[in-house]
C-alpha cells in the first residue's frame, strides 16, 4: 500500500498544474530597449514560442530551474543558452547585434552545441542539403563531408561513412535505434525524407552513446519540430523529375494546443527507370514508395511525452540482374521507359513505433525510450506472385540515460541500451540466404563531461555483450563481449575551435557474415558465411581546427582509425549456379585515414552571396599494404548561391549553382575496377509567392552537361551500367499556418 501511494504521490507531482514563466528579450547594451518577436526554441521540450512586439514572452508546462533555450531575432545573434526559469521572477535574455554570423547555434540530440562537442559531430538541416532536390534522403545526406553512398540504383542506396557503412552504421529515428538487414549491399536507407528536419552525423566510432556496431559511425535522423504553441500549420507538395518522370508527393499537418502537440505526415514516391547520358533507360530501376508518419507530444511541467509511428511500404526494382556467364552491357538498357511492376524486385515494409519519456527532476534528467522496428522484406526473381526469399526482423529496443548536472562545471550521464532480434524466414519461400537468428544486445556506459572557461573536457567507457542463437538450416550459438572508450578535449575560443579525441569501437559479426549460404540476387553473388569470425576492434583519432569569423569559415578534420579484426568479402575462383562466389574473411589489422576540410565565404560587401566548399579525401589498407574493397573516391564539393531580398508578391529568393570533383580511384582489389574522375554541374532556381498562404517554386537541373559516369561504390559498375544523366525537376510547395486561441 505505502508503495502504490508513493507511485500515486509521484505522479500526481509530475502532472501537477504548471507554472507561468515570464520575461523579456533585449539589447545587451540597453536593457530598456526591447527586441520584437524573437523566437525562443526549448531544446529539451521540443517547444517553439515567440516573444511580442515589446520582446515580453511567458510559457507554462515547462520545469523549474534550468532549461536549455535557442534565442534567435532578425539582424541579432542566435544563441544558446541557459535560463533559470523562477516564478515570479522576470527573467532577462540579451542579444547582440550583427549583419550575419557564419557559425550556426546547432545543439546536438544529446544537448550540448556543436561547435563544443568532443567528437566529430555534423548536423544539417534536410532544407539546407536539398537547397537542389535530390531525388532521394540518400542523395541528400552524401552532400556532408565524409558521408557517401552505394548501391544498385536510385532507390536502393546506403549510407558510406569515411569507407564504412552497411553494420559499421548504425541509424537513429530519433531516439529509436533502426534495424533493416543493413548487412545486404541492396537494402537501402530505412528512412524517407518525409517529416525529417534535420540529420546529424557522428563520424567514427561512437558505440559510447549508440550502442555497438557504430564503427563508422551513426546517421541521427530527427523529425521535423511540432508546430509553434498555439498554433496550426500544414503543408503540401509535389516534385517531377523529368529524367525517370519520377513525381514525389507529400502532404504534412502540424498542430500545438497547450500542452499537446501532433504532426501528421504522408507521401508517395514513383519513379520510371532512369535515363542515361546516351539516350536510353536502365531497366527495371523503377520503384515506388508509400510513407506515413505521426507524433504526438505532451507536456506536463516536469514530464515530456513523445509517441511516434512510422510506415513505409515500397517495391524496388533491381537493375542489372542476370545469369549470363558472359555479361552483355546492352541487355541492362532499354529504349522504352516504363514504371509497371517488374522482376526481379524487392518488396518492404517498415513499422518504427516508440515512446519517448523525458523527466526533469531538479538537478536530474532521466530519458527513456522503448521501442519496436518490424522490416519485412520479399525478394522477387523469377515469379511475380511467389517470392525467393522472405525474411521478418523484429526488434525490440530500449534506451535509457540519466543525466546529473552536479553543478555548473561537472555533468556526468549514464545510461543503457539493449535490443531483442527475431529475425525470421518464411518456410514456404524457395530460398534462405541466411537462418533463423535471436539476437540479444544490452550494454551501458558512463559519461562524464566538464565545462570550465574555454575548455570542454570528456570521457567515458562502455561495455557490451551480444548472443546469437540460430536454429533452422544451421545451428549456431556465440556470444560476444566489448569494452570502449572515449575521452578528449574542446578548446573554445570566440573566433577559432581546437578538438582532439580518441575513441574505440566495437562490432559483433552479424548472423550473414557467420552463416550465409546462398545467393544474395540483390548483389549477384554467391555469399558464404564463417563461424569463425571473431568481433571487429577498432581506434580513432580524431582532430579538427574551426576558425569562425563573421564574414568567414574554415574547418579542417584530419582522423586516422585503426581496425583489428576487419571483416570483407573475398572473392574466390568458384562459380555457383552462374554466381561469383565470395567468402567472408578478416584481415587482422587495416587502417584508415584522411581528411574532411570545408570553408564558407559570405562577404561583408555582398551580403546576397554565399560560398561554400568541402573537400573529403580517404586512405585505406590492410597489414599487408594492400588497398581495402569500396573505397570511395577523393571528392570536392561546391556550391554558389546568390540571395535576393525582393519586395511585392513574387520574390526570386535565390540561385545556386552546385559543382562536383570526383578524383579517380586506382587503388584496387583483385576484384575491383578502375573509376576514372568525373565533373558534376547542377542549377537551381527558387522563388516564392508571398501570399497569405505562401507559394513556392523551385526549378533546376542535376547534371548539366549530361556527364556519363560511373560512381565507384555503385555495384552496377561493373555492369558497365552508369549513374543517371541529365534531369530537370520542378517542385512545388503551399503552406499554411493560422494561430490559434490559447484556452
């Protein structure tokens, strides 16, 4: 009875009426001179409000004491900051003045900002990277130093971060780790772009806060926030790409009342095969794809509620498949474009569900997310109505962290992720790549961080265990043990930033590299597993140097990581069923090394013109000096964009013009081919209806000068089958938004 009371006390504390907040947003050099309309982003309540015309903001339902807080007001610095909310207390925010900042305030999932983050951390918001559309999120998110893609066609791509990717990856939604038979070269990204905001990208092992496998390191995709309190917005669209006569439509609805807040959000994707420089369409490159997604969110003072649920349902063609000893490039073309169903193909269908619980209890933060990912995949290759292979994985995931702020210097967080894998195939399907598998995860770690002055200091360690157990076709059982670690400094000064930190990694082999018997089509080739395969050990340095000043930037990132254990597929002399036969083996130490460096130019005396520029490059090779397999191509990317800051009702908002250097990639395995270097030219063009419900247009075109070229991570590569030629697009966009009473 005393134990059902305290749990009734607890939440009746929890859910208890909240308080109103108030205070005021003003000049750092005049408090008496107030700042209109500033907006004020609550980073741990996801919640948006605006000051008045006289800068006075107030917000209920949100905690006692402090609360992270994003200030940002036109011609003012964005800030991160703290604020001490006490009621009855008029709490004063001071901004300063300035033309333009180059250094954005971005704060990452974890809430500390970027730019004083230990580890490699790149976030960008999904408008940003799509300042041209591309086609796909894949497509998207390569355009960040460091990251590429690979895959067998334009719906079937994978995230490559710094020469890993596949299991080396792990990929957040949010709070929810995503599982999707990421081990097969032709399972793609488990996400759309629909309702994401944002992706950030830790690069390099980070099984610290993430969980094992992150050798590579993580993609943390984050949603769209809810809509501004007190308000209704929505939104819908429409993208054609002339090149697949590819349309892409979606449709989102946003709306805060209070304490609760909902987003609604869904799309549909069809593309024909994708044309060529030459003329003709690669066949079967076809796909289309449903996607829905909801968020429900509450606030209560010292509770934050977030439930999400995502689906997505598509049929993905898989070019280049074929039997033929001898393989003849032309039979992969066709010169009649089509969209209808077609062989062989792969057919999935995701259900991400999870809820995220926040808790604020003074000087304690405890974050706990449960969730459920369900994948189902199908692979169809002879027979339209009868699959080859059809696998089930379901996974069930928690993740937990505390969060003790000692007090202002010492921070320590520690927490637990663990996951329970099922992952089942269909007695009745004519094939089985890989067997039945439980899979069993838990792991925890410790944080510690301290922030003192100009310095940021943190470091921390981890362990994990996994089990695997198989039943079926082979019978397996192993279990596997890690122990990491991550320590390093931030140096922050007001114009320049020094990082330095090293890290381990670790990762279990997954169920295809320990049992896999068969042909894996999506790949077209014969794959065979190794049981004794031990876990992947890896260490990373990493260093990075910012200068950050107000008419320009300039980062520079070199990292070398080490490691042991390196698990690849080797091809061997065999032949079955018409299918190259490659092994999995480990090489006992490789090592991987280079640099991302980018600067962003925005000149005092041009305000409307930007320049940006990355350059990524990357070096990989075994003990024995010889190259790794798949590593991507040195790269430079560049993009011009030029602002206009027009009046009436139709406004040109800007031009951009986008160029990509891809170097040549030489070093080879026995198995690999030459990639010769290859120029990318896109333009873009985006404007803007400033009605009452605001129109906008965008136009362009991706590869200009219909450059034929071979990306060296695409599989079709060696199909002699090159990327897509030139495509035009047009899109789209209405929007909508209305403020609503507050009681």
């Amino acid at each position: 009875m005393k134990q059902l009371l305290l749990i009734l006390s607890l939440v009746y504390t929890l859910l208890s009426n909240a308080q109103t907040y108030q205070g005021k947003v003003v000049h750092h050099q005049d408090h008496e001179r107030s700042i209109p309309f500033a907006k004020l982003y609550f980073i741990d309540l996801g919640s948006t409000i605006y000051a008045d015309s006289t800068g006075f903001w107030e917000i209920s339902d949100a905690p006692a004491g402090t609360n992270h807080v994003i200030v940002s007001a036109v011609g003012f610095e964005t800030i991160h900051t703290d604020i001490e909310l006490v009621e009855g207390q008029l709490i004063l925010i001071e901004l300063s003045e300035t033309h333009h900042d180059l250094d954005k305030v971005i704060v990452s999932n974890n809430g500390w900002l970027h730019r004083e983050s230990i580890t490699n951390v790149e976030s960008q918001p999904l408008s940003e990277l799509n300042k041209i559309p591309n086609s796909t999120l894949g497509e998207a998110i390569a355009n960040i130093p460091g990251v590429y893609q690979s895959g067998i066609g334009a719906g079937l791509a994978k995230p490559v971060i710094r020469g890993l990717s596949g299991s080396r990856v792990v990929t957040y939604l949010n709070s929810l780790r995503i599982e999707n038979q990421q081990w097969g070269g032709d399972h793609g990204l488990p996400v759309t772009s629909l309702g994401i905001g944002s992706v950030e990208v830790i690069k390099g092992p980070s099984s610290l806060l993430f969980g094992a496998d992150a050798m590579g390191g993580v993609l943390y995709f984050v949603d769209e926030p809810y809509a501004e309190r007190n308000t209704m917005s929505g939104f819908v669209s429409s993208k054609f790409e002339h090149n697949s006569l590819g349309t892409s439509n979606q449709a989102g609805f946003r709306i805060s009342k209070n304490a609760i807040r909902l987003n609604l959000y869904g799309g549909y994707d069809n593309s024909a095969d994708y044309g060529i420089p030459n003329g003709n369409q690669i066949l079967n490159s076809r796909f289309k794809q449903s996607s829905a997604k909801v968020a429900l969110g509450y606030n209560k003072k010292k509770w934050v509620l977030n439930v999400r649920y995502n689906f997505y349902q598509g049929r993905l063609g898989l070019p280049g498949h074929t039997h033929d000893s001898i393989i003849d490039a032309s039979s992969f073309q066709t010169t009649t474009q089509n969209r209808k169903d077609n062989i062989p193909a792969q057919f999935v269908t995701n259900h991400f569900t999870s809820v995220e619980n926040k808790f604020f209890l003074g000087k304690h933060e405890l974050y706990i997310t449960l969730g459920n990912t369900n994948n189902a995949l199908k692979e169809f290759e002879e027979k339209f109505t009868i699959p080859e292979m059809v696998i089930n994985l379901n996974n069930s995931v928690y993740n937990a962290k505390w969060k003790i702020h000692f007090n202002k210097v010492f921070e320590l967080i520690v927490g637990s992720q663990g996951m329970y894998q099922i992952n089942k195939n269909d007695p009745a399907a004519e094939e089985e790549l890989i067997p039945d598998a439980k899979t069993l995860d838990v792991g925890g770690f410790a944080l510690l961080h301290a922030k003192w002055k100009e310095w940021r200091i943190q470091t921390g360690a981890r362990y994990d265990n996994r089990t695997i157990n198989t039943s079926g076709s082979s019978s397996f059982s192993g279990s596997y043990q890690g122990v990491n670690f991550s320590s390093g400094f931030a140096w922050i000064h007001e114009r320049s930033t020094l990082r330095f930190n090293v890290s381990s990694g670790y990762r279990a082999p997954t169920t295809s590299e320990l049992l896999s018997d068969g042909i894996h089509h999506g790949s077209a080739r014969y794959e065979i597993g190794n049981t004794t395969l031990g876990s992947e050990k890896a260490i990373q340095i990493d260093l990075s140097y910012g200068l950050h000043l107000e008419d320009f930037e300039l980062i520079i990132n070199p990292f070398f990581n080490q490691i042991y254990d390196y698990i690849y597929l080797q091809p061997n002399d065999s032949v079955i069923d018409g299918f190259k036969v490659y092994n999995y083996v480990q090489s006992p130490v490789s090592i991987l090394y280079g640099t991302d460096a980018g600067f962003h130019y925005h000149p005092h005396g041009a305000h409307w013109m930007h320049l940006e520029s990355s350059f990524s490059t990357l070096f990989a090779e075994d003990n024995n000096k010889q190259p790794l397999p798949m590593i991507p191509q040195s790269r430079i990317n560049s993009q011009l964009r030029f602002e206009f800051n027009m009046k009436g009702v139709f406004k040109i908002e800007d031009i951009v013009i986008q160029h990509s250097y891809y170097f040549k990639q030489n070093r080879l395995v026995d198995y690999e081919t030459f990639t010769a270097a290859y120029n990318l030219l896109n333009l873009g063009l985006n404007m803007k209806f400033d009605l009452q419900t605001p129109i906008y247009l965008g136009m362009g075109v991706r590869n200009v000068l219909n450059e034929t070229y071979y990306d060296h991570l695409s599989t079709l590569k060696y199909l002699a089958i090159p990327n897509a030629g030139i495509n035009a697009y047009f899109s789209v966009r209405i929007e909508f938004n209305k403020t609503l009473k507050k009681h």
